[in-house]
C-alpha cells in the first residue's frame, strides 16, 4: 500500500479542475489539490520561455501510477506535460490508510 504525490501543472484553473474530477471520480486518486497560480520559469527548444501554470498534487497509490500518467497525458494540452511522482514512505498512518481505500 505504498502511497504516492504525482505533481504536475496545467495552463488554467478551468483545465486544472476538470482533470482533477476526473482522476477523483475515477477513482485513481483520493485527494487532488489545485493549487494558486504559479509563475514557471524553464527551457524549451533552446529558450528560456515563462508561462503561469496552475499545479495539482494527486495524491494515489503507487500500483495506480500507471493508470494516473495515462489519465494526465490524456487530458493534457502541453507536448511534454511535467509529471513527477514521489514515493510517501510515512504520512499520518489514518491519512495513508484513507489513501487506499478511496482508490480502487
């Protein structure tokens, strides 16, 4: 039952939501925060390029991973979307048990 946060960020808040309902309702993700516009700042194809981004913090189960970057690149509109899972190895033991039996 390895927990997992998968970052990644969409251009507005409207395509934000509408991923996050879908992970929630699909049952891939217990919690999806959308957070506070951000100001990113990167490279692309030799330039430094800056857009504002809206992030979201899927909070799943690592068997689910797969399901969770299909589901992201479905319904992303950037060529190469950032996606960024990270184990939890410790959590609040009721929060990392809520995870899991949120998810399918």
């Amino acid at each position: 039952m390895e927990a997992m946060l998968v970052i990644t960020n969409l251009p507005d808040r409207e395509q934000a939501r509408s991923l996050a309902r879908k992970l929630v309702d699909s049952r891939l993700a217990a919690c999806v925060n959308i957070l506070a516009e951000c100001e990113s700042v990167y490279v692309w194809e030799g330039k430094i390029e800056t857009s504002l981004e809206v992030p979201l913090l899927i909070k799943t189960l690592g068997r689910h991973y797969p399901e969770v970057e299909a589901m992201i690149l479905q319904n992303h509109p950037y060529e190469l979307p950032e996606v960024i899972a990270v184990s939890l190895s410790n959590g609040l033991p009721e929060y990392m048990r809520w995870i899991a039996t949120e998810t399918l």
